[in-house]
C-alpha cells in the first residue's frame, strides 16, 4: 500500500517525466523545473486528470546569493510557487530558477490562473523579476519613482531616496538618504557580582 506523499510524487513522475526534479523532505514535496518547460508542466499539474492543481495559493520570487552562508552556487534567482489540489488533497512546491541573473526572467502563469497577477507583479516590485506575457507588470507596494527591488540581498538597509512632506513648498519630496549608518555597541557589564542577588 503507498502513503498518499508516494501517489502524489508516481503521479508527478508521470506527468513530468524526466524533466522535473522531484524531491520528498518533512512531507513536503519540492518540483523544480527549468524555465523552457516552465509554462508546460505548470499547464500540465492543472489539466492532468491525475494531479488537477486547481489553485495557485501563493508565487513568490527567492534571492539565493546568500543562500549557505554564501556557498550557493548556483543561479540566483527562483519563482516558487504552492499548488493545491481540492480533488486529490494534495499540495505541492514548484520551484524554477531564472536563467539570467542580470535580466531574471520566466514565463507568467497568470493564463492558468489569474490570481497569479498580484503574485506576480509582487515579485516584480520586490526581487526585479520579470515575467514574460504578463498583461500589467507593473509595481505594487512600493511608490511608482521608487529605485530599486527591496527584497534583493544587495539593496541597501536604508534604500536609496526617502520621501518626506515640506511644509515651504506645501508638497512630499524625494530626496537622498540623510540617515548615517550607525554601529551598535553592545552594553559591556563589568560589575562581577552582577545578577547574583
């Protein structure tokens, strides 16, 4: 008799072939998948009468530069994504790494489902990753003039521009960081006998 964490990776094996890196670890179970087969076997884990993956709950983009205390190797950034499936309970993690760290790229999923949209563009404004086909990629939390994605490794602590309201000419204004970086000393007690009473 299989456990259903079993069915479900058969299942995926099937439908994927040999072309998705399919790993079981503290019963969760991980697909990663190029980015040229990316759209595909995403099509193919929500019309596949074994899987039907019928709900995209969340996509989100990954920085891995400092992954490992800085030993990650390989590409930098990844889309991952956590399917459900109502008809099969199951849940599954799909992974795809963008093949170019200087132009993060993947296909978008938003013509399979369309709450991917904010997903999306979430990870546009946040990690710079860009989505080939999406209809409105455009920021979403962050102001339109704002420089940068914040979620990457590299941004600085304290971004670039701060905004703020000026009372003379009765508008808010950008202008640069004015905050000195600060080093935080720890509070040194020197007292032996302290916390002994």
């Amino acid at each position: 008799m299989t456990t259903k964490i079993e069915a479900l990776e058969l299942a995926l094996k099937n439908a994927l072939g040999e072309g998705a890196a399919i790993t079981v670890a503290l019963g969760e179970v991980t697909v990663v998948v190029k980015a040229a087969e990316y759209l595909a076997s995403m099509r193919k884990l929500r019309d596949d009468p074994a899987l039907r993956f019928q709900e995209l709950v969340d996509l989100c983009g990954v920085d891995y530069s400092s992954y490992g205390e800085g030993t990650w190797d390989g590409l930098r950034f990844a889309v991952v994504s956590h399917l459900l499936s109502i008809e099969h309970n199951w849940r599954v993690r799909v992974r795809v790494f963008c093949p170019d760290d200087d132009m993060p790229l993947v296909d978008s999923v938003t013509g399979i489902w369309r709450n991917a949209n904010w997903f999306e563009r979430e990870a546009f404004d946040l990690f710079g990753i860009l989505f080939e086909g999406h209809g409105d990629l455009r920021r979403i939390l962050t102001d339109y003039g704002f420089i940068g994605h914040p979620f990457r490794k590299d941004f600085p602590i304290s971004g670039y521009v701060e905004m703020r309201y000026d009372p003379e000419q009765k508008r808010v204004i950008y202008q640069p960081v004015t905050i000195e970086p600060r080093e935080n000393i720890p509070r040194v007690i020197r007292e032996e006998t302290y916390g002994m009473k």
